[in-house]
C-alpha cells in the first residue's frame, strides 16, 4: 500500500474526525476506495473505535433512481445509523462521475428534499468528506492517474496546525466585517455578513480545506456576478452561470451550457435561489482546477459562493441563515479582482494586504 494512504487515513483519524476510543464511526466510500478504507479500518481499531462502512455508487444510485417511479419516502434505517455514530468519514471514489447524467434534475431534487434530514443529522457530527484519487477524478483533470495522486496527497498531506494558524488574520477579519463586496471582470456583488460567524476551515471537515467562510444575511445579497468555473451538481456540468440578485434571491439566471440544470437547481426549494455561504480560498498548493469543489472552492486567489443552506456553525445568535435541501458551491476567479471588508480592500490581484 502506498505509505500516503495511510498517512491520509490518520490525518482523516486523528484531526478531522478527532475519533476516540468506543466511537462509532461511518465510513461512506465506494469500491475504488478499497485501499484507503482498509486503513482507515485500520487506525480506528488501534484506537478502539467501532466502524461500519456504506457501499457508495453512482451507478447503484442511477439503478435506483431509474426503476423508483413513486413518492420518495425517508429511509429512517439510514438516519437511525447517523443518529447513533459519533463519526462519519465520506470518500468521494465513484469510477462513473456521469452515472446519474440521464436522471431528470426534478428526481435527484426531490430526494435531496425528502433527505434532508439525513444530512442534517450526519453534520451534527464529526465529520469529513475526502478525495480518494480515481481514474474517473483523474480524467476530470485531465492528469494522469499517478500525476493526479501526487496532486491529491500534495493538497491533503500537510501540516494542518499551521494552515489554521496562517488563515487566523482572515477568519478573524471576516468575523468583525459587517459587509463584503467582491469585484471582478463582469461581477460586482455586495452582502451583509453582520452578526454572522466566520470558520477557519484547516481539514476538520473538508480534506483537503484551505478556506475562510462565512454566511451572508440571506435577504442582503445584491448584484450580478458571473462564475468564470464550471458549475457542477449531482454529475451535471454547467458553463458560464451569471446570477443577479436582489434583495438576497436570484431573479435573473442564465448559462451558456446546461441552463436546464442551472433552472432545476434553482427550483429545488425557496432557499435555492439564495446564498448559503460565503467562502474565501488559500490553498496554493491547489493549483489547478480540476472540476472537483472539493479542491476548486479551496484554490488560493478564488471566492466561492454556495446557493442552498448555510452552516449552523456560520449563524450568529439572533440571525437567521438560509435553509435549503441543497447547497451547491461556485467559484469565482478573484485574481484580477479585489474583495473588500466594510469598504477596505483586504485582497488585490490574489494578494491579500497583509502578506
């Protein structure tokens, strides 16, 4: 096995799920996984946690979608098993990224709706969601397959004491801040993020991380902003997304690839069509984009903005965050741009004032 998989597994252990002795722990992966679940059952029996691992496919998922034609009813089996874990690890490691391409948008949103409190219950917990590199994910890239896992170990392997320290200057700046605008080639958009919290994500729960973020007010977004990346959800890609808002909600969208997908992402629920997140990257050692947010939304010189739910963690008392079934990352490429912090320019061409 290579030495990086179990290096990955303990960091997976020991700093973003923090499990300890009598845990339960999920594991969620698929079968090109293999390697990096045997590890990780590995470092949880050496510390006497206890874990049960869910087969994840896009292609059994698909299978389901396509033969299932009533009411989507919540399966209570699965939520009793996140109700009665400590932990929950997920492994994206699907061979297929386009399994679920022919399932109609309407079908994969309303499972997202009915369940909702499945996720909602897996993020009360510890947990992580992490990158296996595959040939599926390696071809995304357009990398070689031993390229891609020198890519992937170099986000992942890291000292991530130190990244939570370095990113401390923006989380606490972003926390004091009462708005945010952010400029750059044909996007201009402000929001209030006033009594909202900002997180220094260091891998606690995305590995690889590398971000500061926050949730705007959700009736405070205005402007136009057009994501110069792909826009992927549920396997369908989609190009040149442009959003107005006004008075927090999208009222004019549009795409120049896949706009039917964009419409039934924004149909999903109320909160589809406001932002849920707010996200600053400063991971340099993501250096390319890849069409996988995990690693996109964390590429330094990037903003991100997700449509969907915002984080408990980000909801100050006395505020109200966003709810939504979904909650679906963009980026936006700031290195030509600047962000501002109630006016003050805090990040110019990629550098931020303070490097």
């Amino acid at each position: 096995m290579d030495a990086r998989i179990e290096e990955h597994a303990r960091i997976l252990v020991d700093w973003s799920t923090n499990v300890q002795r009598g845990d339960n722990v999920v594991i969620a992966a698929g079968p090109d996984a293999h390697e990096l679940v045997v590890a990780l059952h590995r470092e949880l029996g050496e510390r006497g946690a206890t874990p049960t691992t869910l087969y994840s496919s896009g292609e059994a998922s698909r299978a389901h979608l396509r033969a299932h034609d009533d009411d989507f009813t919540l399966p209570e089996h699965t939520l009793a098993l996140y109700e009665a874990c400590d932990a929950a690890i997920h492994v994206r490691s699907d061979p297929n990224l386009a399994a679920l391409n022919d399932v109609p948008g309407e079908r994969l949103a309303e499972r997202s709706r009915v369940y909702k409190p499945i996720t909602v219950e897996r993020l009360s917990k510890r947990w992580c969601l992490t990158q296996h590199p595959t040939n599926a994910h390696a071809q995304k890239a357009d990398l070689p397959l031993a390229a891609y896992r020198d890519f992937v170990y170099g986000a992942i392997l890291r000292d991530w004491k130190a990244v939570e320290d370095d990113q401390a200057e923006l989380q606490q700046r972003l926390e004091a801040a009462s708005t945010v605008r952010v400029v750059a080639g044909e996007t201009d958009i402000r929001m209030s993020v006033d009594g909202m919290h900002a997180i220094n994500s260091s891998g606690r729960h995305n590995m690889p991380s590398g971000e500061v973020f926050t949730a705007p007010v959700p009736d405070s977004v205005e402007g136009t902003v057009l994501f110069d990346k792909p826009l992927i959800h549920q396997g369908r890609e989609m190009e040149g997304v442009q959003l107005r808002f006004e008075e927090g909600a999208v009222v004019e969208s549009s795409a120049e690839r896949n706009e039917e997908a964009l419409d039934d992402l924004l149909a999903t629920d109320d909160g589809a069509r406001r932002l849920g997140e707010l996200g600053i990257g400063t991971n340099r050692e993501i250096d390319r984009f890849t069409k996988n947010m995990l690693f996109d939304e964390k590429m330094g010189e990037t903003v991100h903005l997700a449509l969907g739910r915002a984080y408990d963690a980000n909801v100050g008392e006395g505020q109200t965050g966003n709810d939504s079934a979904v909650h679906v990352d963009m980026i936006l490429d700031t290195s030509a741009g600047r962000i501002e912090f109630d006016g003050e320019v805090i990040q110019e061409g990629g550098t931020f004032v303070w490097e």
